[in-house]
C-alpha cells in the first residue's frame, strides 16, 4: 500500500516537473514573441510620418473638426434677436450647474403673462463640455462654437452672459 503511494507522489511530481518544464520554456518563448511584436509595433510609429500640430504657429491655418466643443454661445441674428424662450431646460440639464438663467414674466400687448429672458449666465471654468445642454434646448438657441483658448489668470473672467444688451426672443410668424 505504501508503494503505491509512493508510485503515484513519484508519478505526479514527474508529471508537475515536466509542466513546470514546458511552462517555463513556453513562457519565455511567449515572451520573446510578445516583445518582437512590441518592438515592430515602436518601430512602425517610428518611421511613419509626423503629426504633430505646429501650435501656435499655425493658428491661421488651423482646422477643428466639425463636432468640437468650444465656448458655448447664443447665436444672435443682425435684429440682435436669439431663439432662447427662458424655459430652463438647459438649466436642468446641466449636471455642473454652470448655467444660470434669469427670467421675468411680462404682460404682452393682448394681456397675456409671457416669460422673457433677462440674462443667461454661464460659467465656462466649472464647464464640462457634455453638450447635454444643447441636446436639451428644443429651440436651438445655444451652441459650441470652434473657439478653444480661455487660459486666464482670473476666474471671474470665465463667468459669462450669453445674451446681448437689448436683445429679445426671434417672434413668430
């Protein structure tokens, strides 16, 4: 009984040294693969053509891609007229709560009460680029336009008000 317990420790220490064996061998040719194929992919990027952007040298020449995100902006007609109607969609759609817009009620001419915009803050430091706002807004009234370079040394100059002085809603027809 006792030898064949010893015949079967002796099989299975064989069999483990034998694994052991080819796992080391296997691993090391593994390895050497793994570090050539490493070394063609450095040496491909090496030779391959540089596209590295001259900036800010070439500013004028400078093309973004349709999709980027700048500055949030309210575009303004030559009325200075905007299509925001103050409905706040925006606002609550803005997981960093950069946007803040102040509205009024005021009584048209037909004695109906209709809510205007007063002023719509934004605040660019604490903004994201998400662009949740702008998919919120059903009237297209805020956009991102290609404009890219905010580095300041005061924050407050990163707090800005997207509507212009007098301007008002585009009416409907």
């Amino acid at each position: 009984m006792k030898k064949r317990k010893m015949e079967n420790k002796d099989i299975k220490s064989e069999t483990s040294q034998q694994h052991v064996a080819s796992g080391y061998f296997g691993g090391l040719i593994h390895g050497i693969g793994s570090l050539l194929t490493g070394m063609k992919t450095t040496m491909t990027v090496f030779f391959r053509a540089k596209t590295t952007e001259q900036y800010p040298e070439n500013r004028k020449t400078l093309v973004l891609p349709e999709r980027f995100r700048g500055t949030l902006t309210m575009p303004h007609n030559e009325q200075n007229e905007h299509r925001c109607v103050a409905c706040g969609l925006c606002q609550l759609s803005c997981p960093n709560d950069t946007i803040e817009i102040i509205s009024e009620m005021i009584e048209t001419e037909e004695g109906k009460k209709k809510k205007i915009l007063k002023t719509y803050h934004y605040d660019l430091g604490a903004c994201m680029f998400c662009q949740l706002c702008v998919n919120a807004c059903p009237h297209d009234a805020i956009t991102f336009d290609q404009q890219f370079e905010h580095a300041v040394f005061n924050r407050k100059k990163l707090l800005m008000t997207l509507n212009h002085e007098g301007s008002k809603v585009i009416e409907k027809k």
